[in-house]
C-alpha cells in the first residue's frame, strides 16, 4: 500500500508552489496503482495556527484539488488532534527526548547573533538540558513559561531520497528544534511525523525547503519507535525574475482556470517541468501517471513561466474527449455539442469556452460585413456549391470549380470565404464548417 499526503497551511490562498506539491504526490501514487499497487491520498490541513488559518483558504483547497481531478480518500485537521499530540509529547518526555527551556526570542536572537558574528553556526547551546531546578524555580517566579525543545542524538541521519539521491546530515550540526512553544502551541515539526505515523504515510514528496526538517524528524520517526517515510524533494519552482516572485509564485488556480487553463495543460506542465523530457498530452491524471517518475527530476530549479501554460493549452484542449466537455457544458448549464462539432473545432480552439462562438457561428443565422470586391467574388460562387448534403469533400469540390471558374486560387481564394462564411480571419478548417453550417447559412452568408 502507497499512502502520500497534500499538508497545505490554509493561511493563504492556494498557488501553483502548492499546486505543483500536491500534484507530484498524487502523480506519483497513481503511477505506483499502475504497476499494481494500493494507494490513497490523504489531504492534511495544517491548521494549527488559528490565527493566520481561514476557512476560506481551506475551501479554496478543496475547490483546487476538485477542479484539477485529485480525489482524496482521508480528510484530516490538525487542529483537532492536539490531544493527541500532548500524549505523544508526554510520551517524549518520559524518554528523555524533550527538555524545557527559558530563554525569551530576544535572548535567542542574542545568542544567534553572537555566534554568527564569530563565524560559528548558529547552534543552539542546549543551556535549558543544564538548568538547575533553582534556576528553573527563579524563572518561573519571574512568570516565564517554559517552550520545548527536541533532543537529536548527535548522529548521522540519512536517506535515499526519490530526487536527490542519498543526502545525509549530522545531528551535531543542527539545533533542537523547537517542538512546543511558550503558548503551549506546536509548530509544524513534530505534529507532522505523529501524523505521517498514524495515517501510514509511505511516501513524503515536497519542496526541497524541506529537506533539513526531513533529517530532523527523520530523528522523531525513529524515537517514535515508527518506520521511516521514503521522502523526495523536488526543487522548488523558480519565476521570470529568478526566485519565485510574490506575483508569479501566487499565480493563483483560479486566474488559470479564469483564463481558460485547462487543469489538465498544470498538470502536463507540471509533471514534466524541471527533467529534460518535454510534456506528453494526456486528457486525464490517470492517462498522465505512467509517464512521470520523479527520479526523471534534476537538481536545478525549474523555471515555471505561464506564458508556457497559454502555449500548451491548445493542444490539451484537442486532446480532451466529447465527454469529458459535455460533462462541463452540462454543469455549467449550456448546451451540449455534437462529435462532427467538436471533430471540427476542437484542433483551433484556444480554450475550450470558444465551443461557444463557433456554436453561435456555425448555429445561427450571421451575415458578415466584407469588402465590395470580396462580397461580389463570393456571389459568383454560390451557383457553384456542389448539389445534396454538403459532407466533408464539399468544400475541395466547390473550390476547385471556382479555382477553374475565376482563377483564383491560394489566400485570393480562401480569405474571402472564410471571411463570408465566418466573419474572422482565423479558424476551424472551412471543410469541417461546411456540414455543420448546412447549405442555406451557407447560401445566404455568401449572398450578403
Ligand atoms: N504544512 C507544511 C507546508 O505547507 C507541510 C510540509 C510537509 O509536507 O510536511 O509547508
């Protein structure tokens, strides 16, 4: 059984950084059930901090992962499973891997900054593991309140990671982290791996910010008695500027969706962005899964563009089957299309909403503003039309009487026409059209 997990901080609206993260995970297990394997998803809001979570935020993770066709098989919250995380730090406790401290942010910050100004790491110095139970007496009387602190064995902690190969890390080069705080709150470290423990996380795939917290609570697996994840660490997303910038990083799902991305081009996109393989086409996550793998990843940071996106989209849209638009048409009230209708549209739409003005202009009566030249040289073809039920070799037998009739041909031949029968420059090819627009839309568009 492969269980991956999306924990998203609902203090904020989600982006693409968040996006791609989920994605990865759930590409990844769906790939594992194509070979054979059980898999769930679990989606795991990280709303411990009441303050900066929102509920709308929250829902505009469900609305995402909705949209883009990810299913989750377990919700959870952290917010209430504190319980169970003063049992699990009471447990610690017991096993010596906790110890209170007393210093204030600013003694902290104090002590950082002197070690940084003497070119030393900025270790914590474990005082709280020294304090005397007088010292601890003195500073509770002052009304200071303990935070606590993890205790890493000063050891090595390694793993094979899916992307970055193996990566090991000393136990004596990073500080205790911090695992509750004055306010008796729990940062994010150690709620995580009771989590990924309880629920049976198999697989941890997440940004590469990550990987130091990875060794660290590599540590709290193990003390925990719990059998170690496997963990990747793509890189993160890089913007046009570099860094993912505040308004690139942020590009939100819902500008995307607003602008016609289809979820599938993200995904597409996504599953292929940062390995030298170009993305494959596919329709859906499933058909999408057997061609990613994250070993395929480098160790440069991707560089995400949504100029990419807009390049991408059209070829998704071709993609997409009859269904899988009606299904949206239907839920967004419209009417549906035909398969000769999308046959013939679908290779020129730049989104799939242009379904609709290619139904208003194949469906209903137009007639279209042309030049005196044009509209007199399209007049003369009309007795040229081929007789019965125009099909899809119409169009090539009417226009090479008028080639033979006029001598027109090439662009002189084509624009006018699709200018008569479309009213733009670009579009659908003309032999699809024909059937759909039938002949006397056809005639009287000629005509004028
Ligand atoms: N809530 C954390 C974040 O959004 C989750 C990190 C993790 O996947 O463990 O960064």
């Amino acid at each position: 059984m492969i269980v991956v997990r999306f924990a998203p901080s609902p203090t904020g609206y989600m982006h693409i950084g968040n996006l791609r993260t989920a994605l990865l995970n759930y590409l990844y297990a769906l790939n594992q059930k194509a070979k054979g394997e059980e898999i769930k998803f679990v989606l795991r809001m990280d709303d411990t901090d009441t303050v900066r979570s929102k509920i709308e935020y929250e829902n505009a993770v469900y609305e995402c992962l909705n949209w883009m066709g990810m299913k989750w098989d377990r919700l959870e919250h952290q917010s209430k499973r504190l319980d169970r995380y003063h049992e699990v730090l009471e447990q610690l406790k017991k096993q010596g891997r906790v110890y209170a401290c007393y210093e204030t942010a600013e003694e902290l910050e104090y002590k950082r900054n002197r070690l940084l100004h003497r070119k030393l790491p900025p270790i914590y110095d474990r005082e709280g593991m020294r304090l005397t139970q007088e010292q601890i007496k003195a500073y509770e009387t002052e009304g200071r309140r303990p935070h606590y602190r993890f205790v890493l064995e000063h050891n090595e902690m390694a793993w094979d990671d899916i992307v970055r190969g193996h990566c090991s890390y000393q136990g004596q080069n990073l500080s205790d982290p911090i695992i509750v705080r004055e306010d008796g709150t729990f940062p994010y470290m150690l709620p995580s791996v009771i989590d990924d423990i309880d629920f049976g996380i198999t697989h941890i795939i997440r940004g590469e910010d990550h990987v130091t917290n990875t060794a660290v609570q590599i540590q709290m697996f193990k003390a925990l008695g719990a059998p170690v994840p496997v963990f990747g660490h793509p890189p993160l997303l890089t913007g046009k500027e570099g860094k993912l910038s505040k308004r690139t990083g942020s590009v939100s799902f819902r500008e995307l969706r607003a602008d016609g991305i289809e979820p599938m081009t993200i995904a597409c996109l996504l599953a292929k962005l940062g390995t030298s393989v170009a993305p494959v086409i596919e329709n859906s996550l499933e058909k999408l899964a057997p061609h990613f793998d994250l070993a395929d990843f480098g160790r440069a940071q991707p560089h995400f563009d949504t100029d990419d996106l807009f390049k991408l989209n059209p070829r998704i849209v071709h993609a997409l089957d009859l269904k899988q638009v009606n299904d949206r048409l239907k839920a967004q009230g419209k009417s549906e299309i035909t398969e000769a209708f999308w046959n013939a549209v679908s290779p020129n739409l730049a989104k799939v909403d242009d379904v609709e003005l290619w139904s208003d202009i194949c469906n209903n009566d137009h007639v279209y503003k042309l030049d005196d030249a044009d509209r007199e040289f399209v007049r003369q073809t009309v007795d040229l039309l081929p007789q019965g039920e125009f099909d899809e070799n119409s169009f090539s037998t009417w226009t090479s009487k008028i080639k033979e009739q006029t001598g027109k041909k090439g662009k002189d031949l084509f624009h006018p026409l699709r200018l008569a029968l479309t009213g733009l420059e670009q579009g659908p090819e003309l032999k699809m059209l024909l059937p759909l627009m039938g002949r006397e839309k056809v005639v009287a568009r000629l005509k004028g």
